[in-house]
C-alpha cells in the first residue's frame, strides 16, 4: 500500500536521501545533477523543505521510502502551481506510486487556489511524458521560460476542490 507523507525542514535527511536517489538512479531526468547537491549540509537541505508555499511529499511502500515530488507556486499568476522534482525508486515503479504522488499536488495545488498546474520534463524522458499525458497534462506552445531551454513544458486545468 502507497501511503504519502507532506514533509516538513525538520523530515531534511529524509528528502536528502530522497533527492540524492533520485539523482543519482535517473540522472538524464532532471536539470541539476548530482554534483550540484553535495555541498551545503544541513542548511540547505533544510531550506529547500521551508521554501514559502510550496509543498513537498515523500511516498512510502511498507514504510519505506519510494519517491518524492514537489508543488511550488508558480511564476505565470495567482492560479499557476507547478509539479516539480517526480521520482518513483526502481523497485516502486509500475505500482501506482507516480500516479497518487502527482494526485496529491493536484490537490494541494486546488486547494491552494490553484487552477493551472505547469510542469518541465526534458525531451527524450518518454516515460514521464506518457504519465503526465495519462494525467491530462498538454503540451504548451510557448519558448522556454526561466527553466531554460530544451525543457518540454506541460499544463493542465484544474478544476475546483470539492
């Protein structure tokens, strides 16, 4: 059974681990690498759970840790929440875990007035375009923003919390 956990600074050696996994098992799926998250200590990793509005989930199988995902408010409007940082472990793919994990920052995101949610993925990651199609994400037609360029972005509309 997937069970989620929102994180807070204090859960930082948790999304370490996390995070560090992530960038080290799928290395072509994210912008930074894993050189870029070795220095700071503590503090950083803190500061990155204490980033004002954002929400952060950790997804456990049995009480052991499977994946991470971020929500962040966005930069486009008041409505726009972005999807950030989806990972699942190798051995907690093809289980569900992808799909509750971005579940959940779609309702975080409605329930924080959100009614956009955007995110990047580099081209070539077939896998996670298939999921967040699958999740009734589009394509945008737009240049690359701040993320930089070669980033495929995707939008999906969000309805009203129920």
């Amino acid at each position: 059974m997937v069970t989620l956990r929102a994180l807070t600074p204090d859960d930082w050696p948790l999304w370490r681990d996390l995070r560090l996994a992530a960038l080290t098992d799928a290395p072509h799926a994210f912008k930074a690498g894993l050189a870029d998250w070795h220095d700071g200590g503590a503090q950083r990793w803190r500061a990155r759970l204490h980033l004002p509005g954002a929400h952060r989930v950790a997804a456990f199988l049995a009480d052991t840790p499977v994946g991470l995902v971020g929500g962040m408010p966005g930069t486009g409007g008041p409505g726009e929440r972005e999807l950030r940082s989806l990972w699942v472990g190798p051995r907690a793919r093809g289980r569900g875990v992808a799909d509750r994990l971005i579940e959940e920052v779609e309702r975080w995101a409605r329930a924080d007035g959100g009614t956009e949610l955007r995110l990047a993925v580099l081209p070539g990651n077939a896998p996670a375009i298939a999921l967040y199609r699958r999740h009734g994400f589009a394509p945008l037609d737009e240049p690359p923003g701040a993320d930089g360029p070669g980033e495929l972005r995707f939008a999906k509309r969000l309805s009203s919390p129920a």
